[in-house]
C-alpha cells in the first residue's frame, strides 16, 4: 500500500475526493507565461510523486499509478501539444508516455532526480522519437567504460529533490526574456538559430542569455551546496 | 583521467530540452559519458525541464483516457528492477557511442580521407548533420579548414593539438564558422576522435576540395 511507503500524506490527497484531480490550496501554480514560485505545497506534491513512482516500482501499485496520471497526464500532454503535435496526437503520446512511466519505474532513482524530471526526460524522448524519427541519445549508467562519479552519494537523496526545487524556485526570479528563450527550447523544441529567427535576436544573444539562465540556475544549486558545478 | 575541455552551458541546455539535432547530441553524451562534471550540469539543466513541466498550464486530457491506459497496462508488471553496473568488458568506446559504431574500436571500418588520415561515417536519423570517426596519424594535421557551421570534435584516443591548446580522451572542442584552424595528432599516437559537422568543411587544400564529393566530408 502507497500509504506505508508515503507517511507525508494529507487527507485530501488520498480517499475518494481526495485525489490530485482538484487544486487544493492552490498548488498548481501555472499561469499565462510567468513561472511562479513554488509554494510549501509543491515540495509535498514532488516527495508524493517521487513515492508514488516507487510505489509502482517495488509492489506495482495502481492507486500510486493513478495519482501519478492525475498529475503527470495532463501536463505531459500540454508539453506535447507545444511541441508541435495535435490534440490526437499528443493525447496518443500522453497515454503512451504513462504506460513508459508504469513499465519502467524500476529505473527511476529518487537519488539522481525528481520525479518531474524523469516523466520530463521521458515524454521528451518520446517525443523526439514520434514528432521528428529521431533518437536522444544518452549515456548508460551501467556502462563499464563510463567515468564514475567522483564523489560518494551521500545524502544524496534529499540533495536530488531540493536541487529540483531550487532549480524551480531559481528559474521564477529569472527575467521574462530568459524564461522566455527556456521555454522555446524546452517545450517547443526550437533550435538556437529558430530562438534567434523567432525572436529577431542574434544567435550570439541566445546563446549568451541561455547561458547567463543556467549560471544563475547553477549558482542557487551552489549556494545550497556550497559548490558551483 | 582529467576532462579539461567541457561543454558548453547553452549546448547541455539544449541537449536537455532536446531541441538538438541527434548528431550533435550524440557528441554531447559521448562526452558526459567521460565527464561527471558535466553530468552533474546536466542533472540540473534537465532539472529545468522538470521545473518547467510542473508550472505548464495543464492540458484536458480525453474522456476516457484514464481508463485507456488503466486498460493497457492491466496484467503487466513494471520492467524489472535494473541490476548491477557490468563488469569491466576491455571496451574503449563509451556509450551511446558504441551503439552507434556496433561495437568498440576493433570493429570500425575506417576508410582512407586524404593521404594518411582515415574515416569512418557514423549514421543518424537526423538529416541536418554529418558524423564521423576521424584517425590522424601520430604528429600529422588535419587538413586545415575552416568552418560553414558549428563543429563539435570528442577525442577518444590520443591527443589532439590545437594551437596552445590539448584535448585529450574525454574532451570536447566546439568550433563555428568563425575559426579556422589546422589541429594536429599528439605525436605519441594516432588521434580517434569523433566529429560532427552539419555543412561541409571548407578545405584550403585544392586537392581535398575535389576528393570532398566522394569523401562526403
């Protein structure tokens, strides 16, 4: 049962009106085309996700699939309908995407990332797959010829889901143009020289700002680590 | 083993979002597979997306839908757990790489580019680049060239010598259509590097100018 794994569970996220269908409290917090700040909410919404994902791994547990559906399913099909897919299309990739998340939840590692980064990683690669016959491809962490990390996982687990929620906190005090330039690139799948036809800026400038974005997104994650990757 | 030569902040955002062509991607993961550096930058460049996903104005999905997928995955189980790391295998190519070649090092057919140097095309599904194994001889040049577009080199063996700088096992150099530039092999031994380019190199030489068509270089 999800509810031994998850001791942080409120009423209202569980029972028969309490699943993640509503907006309590207001944690869906998307809005026109500013990202906002990430409330107390959304930290307990992220741990929920991340043991639901568990839950499904270790005792293939539908309730958690479900919880998982009613908040990944219809922001991954939003995502791809930005990417430039139809209604039908993205809501063919959606399902798809969710029965990817159902089959391979094993994989998931609460240490290496959030659970929104993972549905994101792989509604993303499907999407590359589908939208333009392409492969992303990735190292494999089981790979004897890859470099090993240097430094011990220690803590790691709780490192993986604040460094989400700083990158998140950090990405609402960037300026509109930069959120901007993020968004074309992460949802509409721009290359740099479509941002910088689309937004009349030279390709310089959008490289430039990309990188102006990530370092003050990287210098939130130093700031709680105490070192700048 | 040190990576001294990274990629690029924009580039690892890119290959997160996935807006990068597959060509160029597959250099940036062979690169992230020799650098944990950079693999921790990329954690949190696709911490972005993550981010993103989360404030994304939800979508309506169909009547129904729930049900559908309830439906498909039915009687399933998830995929088992993954195991532990393989042992050692004597491999030099890391992945994603190795895939795309079909094996390590021993099985690339390399064929002859120019005098000495040799070539082994690589394939993508994406039509925007061009992918190839390169192998300089011991303390020879490149063909010196200049740039129509980005190129991005990974070296995988030896050295690599450009101007005042070394790239060695690991690194990643991105040169644009601003450098011109004529590296050359490390004289300890032959240089196998991977090169991606996504127009056709601007040759000095009159002669590789002419082989260029059948080099598909």
């Amino acid at each position: 049962m999800l509810q031994a794994v998850s001791p942080l569970l409120e009423p209202w996220q569980f029972g028969r009106q309490g699943t993640l269908r509503g907006s309590p409290r207001g944690w869906v917090v998307a809005t026109g085309n500013r990202v906002l700040k990430s409330s107390p909410d959304a930290a307990r919404i992220a741990q929920l996700m991340s043991d639901c994902i568990r839950a499904v791994a270790v005792s293939a547990d539908r309730a958690a699939f479900e919880e998982l559906f009613r908040h990944f399913a219809p922001r991954v099909k939003s995502y791809l309908q930005r990417g430039g897919g139809a209604a039908a299309a993205a809501e063919e990739l959606m399902q798809e995407t969710m029965v990817t998340i159902w089959r391979k939840a094993g994989q998931f590692d609460p240490a290496r990332s959030s659970a929104s980064t993972w549905v994101f990683t792989i509604a993303r690669n499907l999407r590359i797959d589908a939208y333009r016959h392409e492969r992303h491809p990735e190292i494999d962490p089981n790979d004897p010829v890859l470099v090993a990390d240097d430094e011990p996982a220690a803590d790691a687990l709780i490192e993986a889901r604040q460094a989400a929620e700083r990158v998140s906190a950090a990405l609402a005090e960037l300026s509109e143009g930069e959120q901007a330039i993020l968004r074309l690139a992460f949802f509409e799948d721009q290359t740099q020289s479509a941002i910088s036809e689309r937004l009349r800026l030279p390709l310089g400038t959008v490289k430039s700002r990309m990188r102006l974005a990530f370092g003050k997104l990287r210098k939130a994650l130093a700031d709680s680590t105490g070192e700048f990757p | 083993m040190t990576v001294r030569h990274h990629v690029s902040d924009d580039l690892l955002l890119s290959y997160e979002a996935g807006s990068l062509a597959e060509g160029w991607s597959l250099a940036v993961a062979t690169h992230l597979a020799f650098c944990p550096q950079c693999r921790s930058r990329a954690r949190a460049a696709s911490d972005v997306g993550g981010a993103l996903l989360e404030e994304i104005e939800a979508a309506r999905v169909d009547e129904g839908s729930l049900d559908r997928v309830m439906k498909r995955i039915a009687g399933t189980r998830p995929d088992e757990e993954a195991g532990e790391p393989r042992q050692a295998s004597g491999a030099t190519i890391p992945e994603p790489l190795r895939s795309y070649v079909g094996g390590d090092a021993g099985s690339i057919k390399w064929r002859r580019l120019g005098l000495s140097a040799r070539q082994a095309l690589i394939r993508t599904a994406d039509k925007k680049t061009s992918v190839r194994l390169l192998r300089i001889p011991a303390g020879e040049p490149v063909p010196q060239h200049g740039h129509r577009g980005p190129e991005l080199t990974v070296v995988l063996g030896g050295a690599l010598i450009d101007a005042d700088q070394v790239f060695r096992r690991g690194d990643i150099e991105q040169a644009d259509e601003t450098v011109e530039h004529q590296p050359t092999a490390g004289p300890e031994e032959d240089c196998i590097c991977l090169a991606v380019t996504d127009a056709p190199l601007r040759f000095k030489s009159l002669m590789v100018r002419l082989a260029q068509p059948f080099l598909r270089i």
